[in-house]
C-alpha cells in the first residue's frame, strides 16, 4: 500500500469515455482521471483506465473482470476506481479496495417514454444494489442521488462529490466573437440546450414549450438545441448563447450547468440534482418549477437582462483540480481502513 510519500496507484474502471465517435460520451470521466493524474504535479497518483465499452459489445463485460483482475495482479494496484454501478459490480472480483462512483440512471433506473423502467435498466439497477453495499467506499453527485441508495448505511457513508469542470477550458469570453466562429446570428436570444443524447428524461417538450411562450410576448429568442460537441469545442457554445435551460425529470447533478456558471453564462434550470446549488452561487439566474410558463417567465426576466454572471465562486468550488482532491481523499481513506 502507498504511503503519502509515494504515489497511489488507481485504477479506473468505466464504460463512458470519449470516443471518436463520440467525442461527449463521459467527458467528465476523462476530465476527473486527468485532474488526478496533474494532481501535486503528478505525485498524488498513477492513474491506469479500462474502458469497458459495453456500447459496442455487451460482451465486453464478461470480460472485464478478468482482465480488472489481471491488471490489478501485475500492476500492484492500490485502489480500483469504477464509475457506474454495473461497472463496479464487474470490478469487484479482486483483493484491492474498490470504490464506485454513482451516476444517475444505475440507482434511478432508465425511464422509458410511457414513464416507466425498462427490464434491461431494473436488472442494471440491480447490480448497482448490489455493488454499493460491496463497495469500500460510495460516490454520489448530489444529495438527490445519494437519497436513491436503497440501504440506510450506505446512504450514511456515500461520499457527495460533485463532477468538476476543467476551468482551464470552460472560461468566459466574448459573445460576438464565439457567435462568429459558430456562425450564428447576432440578432437572436440564443437559449442554449446542450445534450449528449436526446433522452425523454430531459423534457425537450418542457424546453421547446416556454420558449414558444417567450417568442409569443415579442422576444426574438430560439430554443438552440445542441448534441455531440466535443469538450474542446463546447466552451464557445455557452459564450455565445445568451442563457442556459435545464428542464430535466432527473439529473445526478448537471455538469453542463457548471459549465455554463464557469462561461459566466446565466441559467434557466428546475431544481434537479445539484443545480439550486450552483445557482445560488451567481446572481442573475432562475429556478423555476416544471410549468412552461413558470419556465419562461424565468427565461424572459434572464433574457431581458442579457448580461453575463459572475461564476468566479463557482470556478473556485467546482474546479477539477479541487475535486480530484477530494477523490484521492477517499481513496486515502480506504486505505487508512484496512
């Protein structure tokens, strides 16, 4: 086992990742392995990754464990790292402390378009059960995330750490500028709705709806959806719009909020995950309930304004580098417990 004079050696354990294909898919993975890895100039933490791409395959989980397990032998790791539940269960076939990271869906299940939960989602769910009370130690998002484990004592020893954001990258800039290099026009209220895969979860209805209620009292505002942006590309869309909307059923705790904040973009967002909390953080956005017109009295008042927030408190809180630390902290701790 490392001590504080030595580097940890972690291994992550995820199936989301960025591809080429599909260059948003876990984004926040990829920025919180390299804030661990950059940590005390890289002394913090060796960090190894397995990408179980479960998307292309399913077979790629029976054969995660074994090859967890082996890279874990001949590496000497100190700590397996999985990020969502059905990956932590196929990670748990070793000596080592794992912990697990929860994302959303894994505890909360998939909601299909009828509202319900869809077989495949209950049996993933399941295995997310069944691994958070294996696990040495439990990451959630959010409070709201963290109230979905099933077991009183896992709720009461779940770690909540919100994903950060690579304020290197995600900085304020000017409007007219990134407008021009996206080649939108300067005369529109661009109210930016970024996804990474259009899901009923994320009530486009809700969106779309109170937008058409600003257009109806005279505003020239356009409901701006966009998918599949690579991270790099991503900080010029929030510089360019005029506010952020968040209408979602459910959300462990939406990075794209804090990314919007770190552009000093102001946002439009109902209470879900850890939004309010961010919010609360820059003056000049709304919290609004899940009722169109609530929804565009928020994006009118925003709108009307149209100015740029202050998110430096953000930037200071949610920075990745800030917390990565908080990550090696829990693995520190497991270690401690042995």
């Amino acid at each position: 086992m490392s001590d504080r004079s030595t580097p940890l050696r972690v291994l992550v354990v995820t199936n989301m990742y960025p591809t080429p294909q599909t260059p948003a898919f876990g984004a926040f993975v990829e920025t919180e392995v390299n804030a661990i890895r950059r940590l005390d100039g890289g002394a913090a933490a060796v960090v190894e990754l397995v990408f179980v791409n479960g998307r292309e395959h399913l077979a790629a989980y029976l054969r995660a464990p074994y090859q967890i397990r082996e890279i874990v032998r001949r590496r000497n790791i100190d700590v397996v790292h999985a990020h969502y539940g059905l990956t932590g269960f196929v990670a748990a076939f070793h000596d080592v402390p794992l912990v697990v990271t929860f994302h959303g869906d894994d505890l909360w299940g998939t909601r299909t378009p009828s509202g319900g939960i869809s077989t495949k989602s209950r049996v993933a769910r399941w295995f997310s059960y069944s691994v958070a009370s294996r696990a040495d130690a439990i990451i959630c998002h959010s409070e709201e995330l963290r109230s979905a484990l099933p077991r009183a004592a896992d709720r009461a020893r779940a770690h909540v750490i919100p994903m950060g954001v690579d304020t290197n990258r995600f900085t304020p800039g000017k409007r007219e500028a990134a407008r021009q290099r996206l080649g939108q026009p300067t005369d529109q209220r661009l109210v930016l709705f970024p996804v990474s895969a259009m899901q009923p979860v994320k009530r486009l209805d809700l969106a779309q709806a109170a937008v058409n209620l600003v257009r109806g009292r005279g505003m020239n505002a356009r409901l701006w959806i966009v998918t599949g942006v690579s991270p790099a590309a991503m900080p010029d869309y929030y510089r360019a719009a005029d506010c952020l909307l968040v209408t979602s059923d459910r959300e462990s705790g939406p990075v794209v909020v804090k990314e919007a904040l770190c552009c000093d973009l102001p946002v439009v967002s109902v209470d879900v995950g850890d939004a309010a909390r961010w919010l609360d953080l820059a003056r000049g956005c709304r919290v609004v309930s899940r009722d169109p017109p609530d929804i565009a009295d928020g994006l009118w008042q925003v709108l009307q304004e149209s100015r740029a927030i202050n998110g430096a408190h953000v930037r200071s809180e949610i920075s990745a580098d800030r917390i990565a630390t908080g990550i090696v902290d829990v693995y520190r701790s497991v270690l401690k417990a042995l």
